[in-house]
C-alpha cells in the first residue's frame, strides 16, 4: 500500500511542543487499519475483534500518536477505517488540557466523513471513558444503526461513541464550522483549522491578549482558568435537535483525566 506523506509511519509520532500539540489537533492519521501488537505499532489487523467493543473515533482519538499516550505501546489494541454517515465533525464548545478546541459530531443529512473505529477490551474502554471525562466533558452514546459503516469487514453490531455535553461552538450566523484536517463528502459546513479557531476564541475571549502561545500555555498550566473558559462557552453552545446516537449511563471508575 502506498502512503503519501501523511500517513508515513515517521509522521505519525511527532515529537511535538505543547504548541504544536495544541494547534495540530487531531493529529496525523493513516488511511489503513493499524493495531497495537506485541509492543510494537504495526498495518493492519493483528487482534481478535470478537469480543472487544467498537468505538467511532471523531477527533485525536483516530490518532496513533494520542492513542500511545492514553495506552502505550503495551496496551494491545486495533484501529479500523470506518465512514461516519449523515453527520460531520466540528469544533466542541470547550478547550482540551492540551490547549485544543476538540471535536465532536453534528447531524449533516447526506454527509460522509472519514474516520475510524477502535476496538477496546472492557478495561481499555473503562480507561477510555475517564480519559473523556464522561459525565463532564462527553456523554458516551449509541450511534444509530446503520450511520457508521466498517470499511475493512462486514460489520452488523452496535458501535459507539463520545459526544460533546455542552455541544458545539456557533461561529459567524451560529453555525459549527467543521475541521478542516477531517476529509468527507457533501459538505454543508465551512471549514477551518485548529489553528485558526484558537486565533479566533484568544480574540474573543481574551481581547487583550496578542500571543497564541502564551495564551495556550496559560490555559494548560492553570486548570481555574481554563474551566473559566470552559464555563463562557457553555453559554453561547449549540446543540442538535435530531441527534444520530443515544446517550448511555456509565458507571465511572476511578478518577477523571480533565
């Protein structure tokens, strides 16, 4: 299989600064089915899907490079590409502790994204919902059958996802805007960069601040400020009248990564 630039296995763990983290969200991401195996990152499937539970993967999550941060290299796992249909992916109404505007769905009728699937054990999807923030920062949810179709292999069973609780940031005419880096067909949104919406909410927020950098360091090293933030644009989010998913009670264990 060919891999453009993009997909290099080289690129897929840069060495980033917490600038470059920030603002790089979400992250290189390959076109192909990868898996976690053995310690090592390796093309294709290499594990029993069987008995591990899909979940549809909208933002940095899609990335081996988050995905080594969350389980390293001795956590066995398995990523597949998968096609999100009749929604698209835009930028959440909050700021990560990595300094990112993350993602999350919005219903778009007609419109296919391309994404992944990853399949977890029980106890890595345990580790998954407090890296989320279930509860806090994202419902866990059903998707509706039939929206997010497996490339690789035929798959029939529920698959599952995390949504965004305070929804989605309205720019210009309150509409999301979707991200740029996430390819997809009949669009409907504009698009932008992860880059140029934390240009725009630094503007919006902090009218006095001049400095991408600095601002993104403030928010990742004081906690009180960035849920400040955080609390500000809860106020002006939207969310969907129609939703393609089905929120599910989780019993947490452990504490939230937030």
């Amino acid at each position: 299989m060919k891999k453009d630039k993009k997909t290099n296995e080289t690129n897929l763990f840069p060495d980033y600064s917490y600038f470059e983290r920030a603002i790089n969200y979400p992250y290189p991401t390959p076109d192909y089915a990868y898996s976690f195996f053995k310690g090592k990152f390796i093309q294709g499937i290499h594990l029993d899907l069987e008995k591990r539970i899909p979940i549809l993967s909208v933002g940095s999550n899609r990335a081996p490079m988050q995905l080594q941060r969350k389980f390293s290299f001795n956590q066995d796992i398995c990523v597949t590409p998968a096609i999100l249909c009749d929604s698209d992916i835009v930028y959440a109404a909050s700021i990560s502790s990595y300094g990112s505007m993350p993602a999350t769905q919005w219903p778009s009728i007609g419109t296919t994204v391309d994404l992944n699937v990853l399949w977890l054990t029980k106890e890595q999807l345990d580790l998954m919902h407090l890296t989320e923030a279930v509860g806090v920062a994202y419902d866990f949810v059903k998707m509706k059958q039939g929206t997010v179709k497996i490339k690789d292999f035929k798959y029939n069973g529920d698959i599952y996802g995390y949504i965004s609780i305070p929804g989605v940031f309205p720019f210009e005419l309150k509409k999301p805007k979707r991200f740029k880096a996430i390819s997809g067909l009949n669009i409907k949104l504009k698009a932008i960069d992860e880059e140029s919406v934390l240009i725009f909410l630094m503007n919006l927020l902090e009218s006095k601040q001049y400095d991408l950098s600095i601002w993104i360091w403030n928010i990742i090293n004081n906690k009180d400020y960035r849920l400040t933030l955080h609390d500000k644009l809860k106020l002006t989010a939207l969310r969907p009248k129609n939703p393609n998913w089905e929120i599910i009670n989780v019993k947490m264990n452990g504490s939230l990564i937030i």
